[in-house]
C-alpha cells in the first residue's frame, strides 16, 4: 500500500513536470536575424541576447522533445506500478493524449513561461559551451521568423540578397534611392569641366549623335 502511495504521488508529480514543460514556449525576437546581428555589433547587449536565443532556438525546441519524451515514458512507469498494468497503460494513453492540451491552459502557460525565463540563460550557456549535444539532440528545425523590415540596412541587405529577381540596375538605382535623401548636390554633379553640350543650331545627323553617343552620357544641355 505504501509502494503504491508512493507511484501515485511520483504519477501526479511526473505529470505535472510533463504538463510543465510541454507549455513552455521560447519567446522569438520581433526582429529578423540580420537586424539583430546589425544592432549586436553596434555594441547593443539586448539584441546580442536575443541573437543568441534565435541562433539556439532549434537546439532549445530539440531539447524541449526529447525531456517531454523522457516524462512521458515515467508517466508510464509510475502509472503501472500504481495503477497496474491495463489501468496504467490506459492511464498513460489518456495523459499521451491529453497533457498537451491541458498545457494550453492560461495558468499554466504562465507559471511555465516563469519557470522557462529562470533556466533558459542557464541552458543556452550548456548547448553553446558544448555544440556536440545540440548537434546531437537537434531534431526540430523551426521556419525563419517572419518580422517586418526594420531599418534601411536591412532592406538594402535584402536588395543585395534578392539573387536574380532584380538585375544588377534595379539593385542599383533601389540602393542609390535609399541614400539619396543623405547626399550633396556635389555628390551626384556632373563637373564643368567634363560636360558635353550641343549648340541649338546643330543638325542632328549621324556624326553628331555617333559622337554624343561615344562621350557616354545620356543628357546634353543646349
């Protein structure tokens, strides 16, 4: 009777963990990758957090599994040994199929959002101090998350990552339209020296538009 105590308790106390863990969800970054590696390396510590909690997100979820796994087989060993072997079994098929929703539950995803923030520095500090074990235990690989453009260096990073949807003009002329409100007249200026004019009273034949056309320009002031 007191062994029996004993798996009963070990039962409920397995399936709370079990529940526990199976609500914990790790927070993704509102922010893309790229922006956050941008504002990392101008010095910001918040975003180099939150790059690192990204770059270990599928070794974090992968980890996630294989505990909820490891739960669920004592589940089942603790409900055999207080249930008996067809009640336990049937226990444990009940609570295979149930605890996930009952992690759905609002109370209980916050006590285990509160539980994950305590250990999660401590876990991501373990897989990136021994990468072997997320390579070993990694079996999720979650989609890219989907955030909007955050700066304009990340838009022209994605200008200059777009492959072959734009050719080598568009990227230009998009890039150059994203500076150009920060450049001086200087800057875009064709100097005196070098500007090619045409008189008004210039016939426009072949000789002439053969040398405009070599001087390489595409305007000409009369």
């Amino acid at each position: 009777m007191l062994m029996q105590t004993i798996f009963i308790l070990g039962f409920l106390i397995i399936l709370a963990m079990l529940v526990l863990v199976a609500s914990m969800i790790p927070r993704r970054s509102v922010l893309s990758n790229f922006e956050l590696e941008r504002r990392s390396q101008s010095g910001n510590d918040t975003a180099a957090e939150e790059l690192k909690r990204e770059v270990l997100l599928d070794d974090v979820m992968s980890l996630k599994k294989i505990v909820e796994a490891f739960f669920l087989v004592l589940t089942v060993v603790a409900a055999v040994g207080a249930f008996g072997s067809f009640f336990g079994v049937l226990a444990s098929l009940v609570v295979a199929l149930c605890y996930s929703r009952v992690a759905e539950l609002e109370s209980i995803h916050v006590a285990a959002t509160r539980l994950y923030e305590r250990i999660e520095p401590d876990m991501l500090n373990l897989i990136q101090r021994y990468p072997e074990l997320g390579k070993l235990v990694r079996s999720v690989t979650l989609a890219p998350n989907q955030t909007e453009i955050s700066s304009r260096e990340e838009l022209e990073h994605l200008v200059e990552s777009s492959g072959t949807i734009l050719t080598s003009d568009e990227k230009k002329l998009i890039t150059n339209g994203l500076h150009f409100t920060s450049k001086k007249v200087e800057d875009i200026m064709t100097p005196r020296g070098v500007i090619e004019t045409i008189a008004r009273s210039e016939v426009i034949g072949p000789l002439v538009l053969d040398e405009l056309h070599k001087t390489g320009h595409s305007r000409f002031p009369v």
